[in-house]
C-alpha cells in the first residue's frame, strides 16, 4: 500500500510539473493553435471571415424558420438562438476536439518531448479564437433588446470565464479515454449530435412545462444560461451557476487525476 500511495503521489507531482510548463510555454501553444486555424482557411478567398459568415448565414436561417413557431416575439427569439447557438457551437467544438487532443498530435506526442497539456491548451486557444469572432455576432444580436442596457448584463463575463476553465479539464478526461477506446470518440459525436435537440436553442423552455423540465436536467442549458440570461433577460440564474460550478469543482479534480494517472501510457495507446 505504502508503494501505491509513494508511486501515486509522483504521478501527480510530475502531472503538476507538466501543467506548469505547459503554462510557461504559451508561445508554443498559441503558435500551434494559430497554425491549425491558418491551415484551415488556406488558400480561401475571404479567410477566417469564413468563421463570421458561416454563423452568421446558419444563425439566420434558423430564426426565419423557427421564429414562425416561437412562442416569444420574434426579436427575443432573434437573440435567444444567436447566443444560444454561439455558445453551443463552442461547447460542441471544444468537446469533440477534446476527444483528439492527443490522437491529432500523435506525431508531436511521439517525436518531441513537450508536456502532454501543451496540445490541450492549443485544442482551446483555437477554438477561442474562433468563439471570439461569433462574439462579435453574438453581440451584434443584442440590437433586438428593447430594454435598456443594465449592469446585470456584466453577470456575462464570469459567465464566459468558466469557458476557459471547463475546456481544461474536459480535455484531460476525454483525451486519454479516447486515445485508448476509439469507439468512444464516436460515441461522444452521437450523443453530442442529439443534446443539441434537447438543449434550448432552437425552442424556448417556455414553451411547454415539459420542455422546461427536459432543459432543467440538461448540464449544457445550465452553461448556456449562466451567459445567455444576463445578457437578454438582466436575470442571473443563480441555479444555473450552482450546479456549473460543482460540475467544475469535480471536474477539476477528476480531470487532474486521469491526466496523472494516464500522461505514462499515452504513447502506448497512439
């Protein structure tokens, strides 16, 4: 027992010195996540305004054909599903890119000694880069609000803050689960194509009492209404906030202990 507890406590002490250097190499990463996203849109004529054009286009065509069914007016509607699918379309993004953090940078992993979180903070540098830029439509959306601008609505950025937070440890969960069982990868793509019917994005909880209590069970609408309820309604959703918060405490520290305890086994599996 004695060995067990010795060996487990260097696992997390070297799992502890992995994210500090990660941390100090962020020229590194942010260099990386640059690359992927300049890779992406090479040799396109408009660019990462792709990114913009796309959400936008998608955001559109979704409030002219589910405004017609909302039960709110259609400008509230028009806000509820740009912020909605903005914050949504991160949460997907983040979620499956997760899932290949180690499997897309199998070839740095085995040829380069750099700290395993190096690739999970790339993973989340890109997509906030991209999250910035359906910012700008997710603020452009706020022209719908009829009510005066109130201070409430700053209730939004720790709201965003958690987007930072929850992406590292969901990446240290899902990265070496999927490394090992490549099933699961596709499994996570399945359930995630399904919660995006059961979360309130295209239809307002409102609507029916069951649709409030579907969304209610739903960890993503808690996420999602931590931003989107301050920057509409000027409410914060203090139940929203408590079960996000939890959800993060435990992740944290479920998130650390499967890096410790797999970071040795990583290019075993890849």
């Amino acid at each position: 027992m004695t060995t067990i507890a010795r060996n487990n406590g260097s696992a997390f002490a070297k799992a502890l010195q992995d994210w500090r250097q990660a941390i100090r190499m962020w020229r590194l990463w942010a260099a990386l996540g640059m690359e992927d996203l300049s890779d992406r849109y090479r040799r396109t004529l408009f660019g990462i305004s792709w990114v913009v054009t796309s959400f936008a286009i998608f955001v559109f065509v979704k409030i002219l054909v589910f405004g017609q069914m909302a039960a709110v007016p259609l400008g509230e509607f028009a806000m509820f599903v740009t912020i909605g699918f903005g914050l949504w379309s991160f949460i997907n993004s983040m979620v499956l890119d997760s899932c290949v953090a180690y499997t897309a940078s199998s070839g740095w992993l085995l040829g380069a000694a750099i700290p395993y979180p190096v690739f999970f903070l790339q993973s989340i540098f890109r997509n906030w880069l991209v999250f910035a830029l359906t910012l700008v439509v997710m603020g452009l959306a706020l022209v719908w609000k009829k009510e005066a601008w109130s201070p409430v609505m700053l209730a939004a950025l720790p709201g965003l803050l958690v987007y930072v937070v929850t992406p590292v440890w969901l990446a240290a969960i899902l990265a070496p689960l999927c490394a090992r069982y490549r099933d699961v990868m596709h499994a996570i793509q399945t359930v995630m194509r399904l919660l995006f019917f059961v979360t309130p994005i295209i239809w307002v909880p409102t609507q029916s009492p069951w649709l409030a209590k579907m969304a209610q069970y739903n960890v993503i609408t808690h996420f999602i209404e931590i931003v989107r309820q301050p920057l509409i309604y000027d409410a914060i959703p203090y139940d929203s906030w408590a079960i996000v918060l939890a959800v993060n405490i435990v992740g944290l520290f479920v998130g650390f202990a499967s890096y410790a305890l797999t970071r040795h086994r990583i290019a075993y599996w890849l």
